[in-house]
C-alpha cells in the first residue's frame, strides 16, 4: 500500500493547527493592560492578594494571564510557608476560584 505523504502531512498540519486554538495562550503583559484598561478583567493585584491570602506568608512564584476556550484566567503559582508549591486559577473576569491544587 502506497501512502502519499503530502496528503498525510496536510491532514497533520491542519489538526496541529486545530489543536493550537483550543489549548491556552498565554498573554503579554501589553495585552493585559489592555484588557485591564477597557474593564474586561481584574487588576492583577487584586487577584494576588486573593490568591496569596489563601496561604499566608506564602511567596509569589509566578503569575500569568491566560485566555482559553474565550475565558480569561490568571494562573498564579506559589510556595507556602511549609514549601508546598501550589497553582491556583482565578478567573481573572471575577476573581471567582477556579482551581487550587498542589503543583
């Protein structure tokens, strides 16, 4: 059986691309002062407290704003006090919480 691999690269590019539109975009930070400044999501401080009052003491690792399946969320990474790492998600239209788990 010959198998055309133009065809068959086509189809992989096509469902690479499919793919990358479903999976989370991480956005700069001008893109989030955008959205900040026309009232579509949250100051990030805001969400930073939020996030760090739910483990006091605990350390800023890393803080991002993502846009997925059209929503936006803030994902905010953290070490406790007892060196736990831990990722919470926060819709960052709300602030409302959307996972808090161990990393």
């Amino acid at each position: 059986m010959k198998v055309n691999l133009r065809v068959g690269s086509r189809v992989a590019l096509v469902l690479l691309a499919f793919c990358s539109s479903l999976a989370a975009r991480d956005l700069n930070q001008d893109e989030a002062l955008a959205l900040r400044q026309q009232g579509v999501i949250l100051p990030l401080e805001q969400l930073l407290q939020q996030a760090m009052a739910r483990y006091p003491g605990s350390r800023l690792l890393e803080a991002e704003l993502e846009k997925k399946h059209g929503q936006y969320a803030y994902e905010v990474e953290l070490v406790t006090t007892e060196g736990v790492v831990r990722e919470i998600k926060l819709d960052a239209r709300t602030g409302v919480l959307i996972k808090d788990e161990e990393d």
